[in-house]
C-alpha cells in the first residue's frame, strides 16, 4: 500500500493547466511544421505559417497558446494499492484547477449551470474521469478543451448492419459539416462501440494519443488512414481557407460494444488540440 498526499495532486495539475495551454505536444508542433512545408497554394501556406508563428509567441511570451483556455478534462488512471490522504482526490483536482486558471491568468469559461450561465469564476469543476488499474502508480493527463471544436462533435448510433465504409462516410462527414468552425487544421478522435456515454469518452481519449504513433491494431491503423485520406482532400484546409491540411492526424479508440449496437463518437480537436501527462 502506498500512501499519497493529495496536495501532490493539486500542485501537478495546477502545473500542467498552466503548461498544457501553453506549451504544444511536440509531436503536434511537428506535424504542423510538416504539414506547412506541404502545403503549395499561397494562401494555406500563409495561414499554416501565422499558426507557426503564433505557437512560437505564445513560448516565447510566457502566454497561453489560444485566448479559449478550455474546460479542464482530466485522465486519472490511479494504482488499487494507492491510498490517498490530507483530503478527498477529486476535491485535490479541482483544487488544482482552480489555481492554475486563477494564479496562471487562464480565461475562467465554466458555468455553474447550463441555464442560467454564472461564470465560476475559476474553470471548475473539471470533467474527471478516474480508472482504477494494478498497482501504485498515478498517472494524470490533463486535457483543456476549447468549445470551438467540441461544439462540432458528433454522436451517432448506428445498427450493427453497418460497414467500414459506413463509419468512414460518417465520420469524413462530420468533418466536412464543421468546415472551418473548429479552427481546422483539425485533430480527430474517434470512439467506437460501447455504449451511448463510453464511446464519446473513448473519442476524447482518442485525442490525447501521440499524433506520430499509429493505431496498433492494423485494422483500424489502416482506417485511420483512409479518413485522414478522406478528409484531407475536403478542400477546407487550415482555417477553412482551402489546402491539402484539413486535418492533422486521426485517432480511433475501439472497444467490446452490444450485439445489437454500434456507437460511434467523433470529437474535434482544433490545431491546438492541448495535453499533458504526468506520472506522480
């Protein structure tokens, strides 16, 4: 059994809502570079170097990357012989929030209420989704999540008749409908099977996935693929100004699912789709 004081929790997401807005992956920041250097036509080669350009400033002027600090989501995957004490872990998380939003000047954008719409005045609550694994190990990953992109986030659930092609053609057309409203060029994370709640998690876990790293099952590596193909012959391009960059990457995330089912869950991110993961 291992005894954890939650205020190392606190401290390490209050640090990582700080870095992770504005600080880039690295494996994002070298897509975009890649992507740039593709790009022909003058007008998305412009557009691909002013987002160079501001990545660059926002490092070199200590600021958030996009002025949308994004509603903290949290990845915690805690070991069974963790026991936590000073205080409650999801108390800890918020906590941390608070402070890196609050102390790190983040744009404050949560809503006590969908309603009546009053600004908590400290990002929080974050969305927290907690697994329990072997071990003694804690493992969180913070994810701000502008609404840009995930107001063009889409659920579907299709019948167990459907094809690849099926999911494909959804997924290409999700994409297509958002056009430039998510701030394209685009990460896309894509959950299937599960239930109706489990695969749009599994579509926003998608999006935390190492932009260089393929799918390791070959099936879905190789569909990955084609709806990045897909996509990326739409003609949107890097914010919605025509190119061969319509998207960054495309990241499926499967899982066992009803036999009477298929859910299917596509969450945009935008080009600054931010994340940061710490092991304590």
């Amino acid at each position: 059994m291992r005894e954890f004081d939650v205020s190392a929790v606190t401290k390490a997401v209050r640090d990582m809502c700080i870095s992770a807005n504005k600080h880039l992956p690295a494996d994002l920041e070298c897509c975009i570079s890649e992507c740039a250097a593709k790009e022909c036509e003058e007008l998305p080669k412009c557009v691909m170097q002013t987002l160079k350009d501001n990545i660059s400033a926002a490092e070199e002027l200590d600021i958030p990357v996009c002025q949308d600090t994004g509603m903290a989501v949290i990845f915690a995957e805690i070991g069974q012989d963790v026991h936590f004490v000073g205080g409650s872990f999801e108390e800890a998380v918020n906590k941390g929030v608070s402070l890196g939003y609050t102390e790190g000047l983040l744009r404050c954008s949560i809503v006590a209420d969908p309603l009546r719409r009053i600004n908590t005045k400290n990002n929080t609550p974050a969305v927290i989704h907690t697994r329990i694994v072997d071990g003694e190990g804690i493992k969180l990953t913070v994810a701000p999540k502008g609404f840009g992109s995930e107001n063009m986030s889409r659920l579907r659930m299709f019948t167990p008749s459907a094809k690849r092609e099926d999911i494909i053609d959804y997924v290409v057309d999700v994409v297509r409908l958002a056009g430039s409203n998510p701030c394209p060029p685009m990460v896309v994370g894509v959950g299937l099977g599960g239930d109706f709640e489990y695969c749009a998690y599994l579509s926003k876990k998608a999006l935390c996935r190492n932009v260089s790293e393929a799918n390791s099952d070959s099936f879905y590596e190789e569909m990955e693929k084609e709806i990045l193909e897909k996509i990326n012959n739409l003609n949107i391009g890097p914010q919605g100004f025509g190119g061969k960059t319509t998207a960054l990457s495309v990241a499926i995330e499967a899982a066992p699912t009803h036999i009477a089912g298929l859910p299917a869950a596509v969450n945009i991110g935008c080009h600054v789709t931010r994340h940061e993961t710490v092991i304590l």
